[in-house]
C-alpha cells in the first residue's frame, strides 16, 4: 500500500483578504471545506500575536468542523493558553516578528530554551502533538529532539526562492539531511514555506517527508482556477510522488 504524502492547506491568505477592508468576508472556513473536499488532509492556520489575518473565531469554528486542525503560533502565554482552549491536532511553533511580512526562517532554539520545553510539556500533556518549525540543520533537529517535540516542519523557503540550479541543489541537500537526521532522533517530518506545485516535487521525494503545508500558493493560484482546482493540483504531484517514493 502507498504512504500518501499529506497536504496542509493553510488559509491564513484568505483571511488577510478579508482583514484588508475588515468585513465578513470571505470567510476561511469555506476555503478550508472546499480544501478538504479537493484532497486536502488537514487544515493549518497561523494565529498570529497581531492578528494581522486569521482571528480567534476563525480557529474555533474551523476546529469544530474539521477533524484535523495545524495551529501555527508563537511560544507565548497568551497563544499558549489559546491552543489548550481549542485543542488542534497539532500545534506548529514559529518564529514572529510583527515588522515581518510572512515568517522569514525556524525557530532559535537556544532562545527562551526553557520556556519553550515547558510549552511543549503542557502542549503534549494536553494531547497536542507539538511540531517545530526550524531551519535544515543538525543544530536545530538535535536542540528539536532535546526539547521533546513530536516533530519538525523543515523550512523550505531558501530552496523555493533559490535563483540558480547551484543554490536549489545545495538547499535541497540541506533538507535531505536535516530529514535524515530528523527521522534517525524520532522525529516526524514535515515541510514548508514557498511551496508551490512547480516546485515541491523534489521535496515530496524525500522519503522522510510525511507532510507537506502550503498557503499562499494555492491562494494565489485560486485567483484563476478556484481553490478546488489549486488544491487538486497538488494533491495529483502528492500522489505521484508517493508512488515514486514506493518505487
């Protein structure tokens, strides 16, 4: 049997279209409906400190409606306290700066070591699988198991905006050895940041890779052939990586 590789819809993009007049619509909620009914397996969300898009409604009616939720967010009291309110299936820890227009590389994980260990302890013991998301290296996946994460999102985005085929191979070969390494310490693995359905293909093929979570593509690319179609898109490359990786 193949081991699909699982998509994340993140719909944090449609929010911030709404956010952008401050009105009712359109609504997250339906994008991630018609996400899930194109093939998508889970929905993820960033709930950021600013609330620049995505609000605190928005993960509460889009937890009770779906069965597998990703809960993007800072290692801070109050979001903290917000996710054991809504119970995701996973949360994902990122780094935020309010200044930054989407979020610009993984966690340091030597900043506030402490207080992230004791958030993620309070997270598990919730029943919330706790994922980093961190840069492609041995550092961060050494400090990820450390710190008793479930897993790791590994962050793709100096190979998606690699502008050379030089650097998208030297990035791609930091990704296969973090995945590695990752997958060696008992972490789960997952990926994302810049994924688009021209370029994830390489990703998809590391074997390591369960997951992959992707937004603003699929947003963007709904503009002209609809989130259903953005998101079947995907799911065809999924699926035919998953078979590949069988091979």
């Amino acid at each position: 049997m193949v081991r699909k590789i699982r998509l994340g819809v993140n719909v944090d993009h449609v929010a911030t279209l709404r956010e952008s007049r401050k009105i009712t619509y359109p609504d997250p909620l339906f994008a991630a409906l018609i996400s899930l009914s194109a093939g998508a397996d889970l929905i993820t969300v960033h709930l950021r400190e600013d609330r620049r898009h995505i609000q605190d409604n928005d993960v509460l009616k889009i937890r009770r409606a779906v069965d597998n939720l990703n809960l993007e967010m800072a290692c801070v009291p109050q979001i903290v306290s917000f996710a054991l309110k809504a119970k995701p299936n996973k949360v994902t820890l990122v780094p935020e700066k309010r200044e930054e227009l989407t979020t610009e590389g993984g966690l340091d994980l030597s900043k506030n070591y402490d207080t992230l260990k004791e958030s993620i302890k309070t997270l598990k013991s919730n029943g919330i699988e706790v994922s980093l998301f961190i840069d492609p290296d041995e550092v961060s996946v050494e400090k990820s198991s450390m710190l008793g994460a479930d897993s790791v999102e590994l962050h793709t985005g100096r190979y998606a905006d690699s502008i050379d085929e030089i650097e998208r191979n030297f990035e791609l070969e930091r990704l296969k050895k973090a995945s590695f390494l990752a997958k060696e310490a008992g972490l789960k693995v997952y990926a994302g940041h810049g994924l688009n359905k021209d370029n994830l293909f390489e990703v998809a093929l590391l074997p390591e890779v369960e997951e992959l979570n992707i937004g603003h593509s699929i947003v963007s690319r709904s503009i002209f052939v609809g989130i259903y179609r953005a998101v079947e898109e995907i799911v065809e490359k999924l699926n035919f990586a998953s078979v590949l990786r069988e091979k």
